[in-house]
C-alpha cells in the first residue's frame, strides 16, 4: 500500500518558506514520498504544488493556540484533514509541518493519524518560549534550515538532536550575471516586508544621514511589500526630499522582478537561512546585504556586507558602492559557483531523505 508524507502550511502567498517548500515538493527524488500539501487556501504555493503534480488538501487553519482552538478546533481540524485524506485514498506515514507556526496542528493531525511528526524550523526570531509553546519538543524530527537557528535550538533541546538541512535552489533558476552600468543604478530594489526586523528603516536612516552629508542622489527606491504601518515600523520617509520610494506590494514572479534590477539591497536583522538573498544572486544582480544567515557562505566581496542594525555602516558602504561603482566586484559569479556548490535542493532532498529512512526509520512508498 502506498503510503504519503503529508506537509502543513497554512499561508500560500509568495514568501521564503513556501517557494522553498514548493521547491521541495515538485523535486523529482521526493515523488517516491508522494508529498501531500495541506493548506489554507488556493493561494499561490497551492497553484504551484497542483501544476507540479503534488496533490493539495484545502481546509481552513484553526488559530492552534487560541483558547478555542485547544478546547475543539485544532482537533476539528485533524478530524477533516483526515477525513479528505481517507476520501482520496491517501495513507499518510508522517506529518511535517513547515515551520513552528504550525507545529500544534501537524502533531494533532500526527496523533488522529497514528503517525510520526516532523518540523522545520525557519523563522530567525524564534525564542526558547516558542519552541515550547508550540510543542515542538514533541516532534519525531526537528530540521532547523539555518546554523545560528539550530545551534540555538539544540542548546535549548540538549537531550535530542537537532538536524540542520539548509533550504536549496533548482539549478534551472540561474542566469547569467547582467552587465554591470557604468554609473550607479538609479534604482535599487529593497528586499524583505514591512516587518520591522527586516530593516527598512535602517536604510531610510542611512539615506537620510547621506543627504545630511550631501550625498543623496535622487534614486528610486522600490521595496517589496507594502508600505510599513507608521506605528509598528516608521521609515520616517517625510525627512528624505530627493529621490522617489515605491512600494511593490506582493510579488510572485520574483526572478523576472529582480531582473530588472541593477542591484538590490537587503537589511534585515537577522535571517534563519535568507533565500531572499541567494535568489537574487542567482538571479545574476548584484546585492549589497547585511551579514544575517547563509549571505557570507556565499558573498565574498566585503564591500557588499555589512553588520545589521547599523545604519551608519549601512550609509557607508552605500556611499562607497556609489562612488567606486565602476571598480568594485560584486562577486556575483563566484556567488552562483558556492550556491551551486553548496545550496541546491538536490542536497536537501537528499538530506532530508536520510533523515525520514535514518531518524525515523520510514521507507518511501
């Protein structure tokens, strides 16, 4: 009887933990798994997961730490899931959430299932408190996809390991690196959201204190995602007078955004493994990016990384890049070199294989 792995994902929009499940799931070497997707609605990681072949189970997602949610919803929740699985003749041999946010769910559905339960781990600002609330010393398998995030994780679980499987690129998304301007582009796209751990304000702090030293050209700044809330995230734009700030919203054709791009910027605090990042790269654009996850495993030209949470670093290499623009490398080739080498998701396939056969003792179907 062929058996499936189910995979729990609530949130289907565009972002770094759901392309990298898509990834994952539409890899040929985890057919054999036969990948299930369970998920809140038709967003875009559904429509991609169904394209690929992958079947996907739609059922609205419980607020798992709700009061209600423990009393009955959270096993209303496991009791439909499985309810469509039996329908679709789907014998499920584990449950894998993709991040802690929806680790309480993956081990009710485990439970009602008589299955074993595994997560991944992604999110950077992930505390010991969390690991707890969200049941995650439960799991059969804990996967923590940066270093800094699980070595934090194993010190707070010393009695378990704690794997660490990094997220991958497929080898096709690579292009050529584009031709580098003889000037400094006169736009720069932001990475991240308007989540303030992401760093926009930093960079409009940095832009401010080079027009306060007047050396602010008047640039497009284009971010994507939506335009933080004043009270939660203030960029303090009303100070900056030169230049223009676009907000792109969500974008789901990434690569071809980032295209279109001379050079990108990233500024967050901290990132669990920062795909963000390595895409743009391997999208051949340039990125100038604060040392947080992976960057520095594959970013070698110092004069594109700075610390986090420092805007005045950050102005500083901002003002280097627009005035030595013709003579730095941005080390964009020998970049896609150790992503290929180091961070494809061939590796995490296989990775993650040996960790269901090994850890838990499951075969493929």
């Amino acid at each position: 009887m062929a058996s499936h792995v189910i995979f729990l994902q609530r949130r289907t929009h565009r972002a770094g933990a759901q392309t990298c499940l898509a990834r994952l799931l539409r890899h040929p070497s985890m057919q054999k798994w036969r990948p299930v997707l369970v998920c809140e609605d038709e967003g875009w990681l559904a429509q991609t997961c169904r394209a690929a072949g992958v079947p996907v189970i739609v059922n609205p997602f419980p607020g798992a730490r709700t009061l209600a949610g423990r009393l009955w919803r959270n096993e209303a929740f496991a009791g439909q899931v499985a309810s469509q699985l039996r329908r679709l003749g789907f014998h499920p041999q584990l449950v894998h959430a993709n991040d802690h946010w929806d680790a309480l769910l993956a081990l009710t559905l485990a439970r009602r299932l008589h299955t074993p339960a595994a997560v991944f781990l992604r999110s950077p600002g992930m505390r010991a408190e969390d690991y707890d609330k969200y049941g995650c010393r439960e799991f059969d398998l804990v996967i923590a996809v940066g270093d800094e995030l699980q070595q934090r994780v194993q010190h707070w679980d010393m009695g378990r390991g704690v794997l660490l499987i990094h997220d991958g690129l497929e080898a096709a998304e690579q292009c050529p690196p584009k031709p580098r301007p003889a000037q400094f582009p006169p736009k720069v796209l932001v990475l991240g959201s308007p989540l303030d751990w992401k760093g926009w304000a930093d960079l409009t702090e940095a832009l401010w204190l080079l027009q306060q030293a007047g050396h602010l050209p008047a640039l497009q700044w284009d971010f994507t995602g939506d335009r933080p809330d004043p009270a939660r995230n203030n960029l303090r734009l009303e100070r900056l007078s030169g230049g223009q700030f676009r907000f792109l919203g969500r974008v789901e054709q990434f690569r071809d955004l980032v295209r279109q791009y001379d050079l990108a910027v990233q500024t967050s605090w901290h990132e669990s493994f920062g795909m963000a990042a390595l895409e743009t790269l391997f999208a051949g654009v340039p990125l100038l990016s604060t040392r947080v996850g992976v960057i520095e495993q594959v970013l070698e030209s110092p004069a594109f990384l700075v610390p986090p949470r420092q805007p005045q670093l950050l102005a500083q290499a901002l003002r280097r890049l627009m005035s030595e623009w013709g003579t730095l490398d941005a080390g964009v080739e020998k970049a896609q070199q150790l992503i290929r080498a180091r961070f494809l998701i061939d590796q995490t396939v296989d990775k993650l294989q040996r960790a269901y056969e090994e850890t838990l003792g499951l075969l493929p179907a």
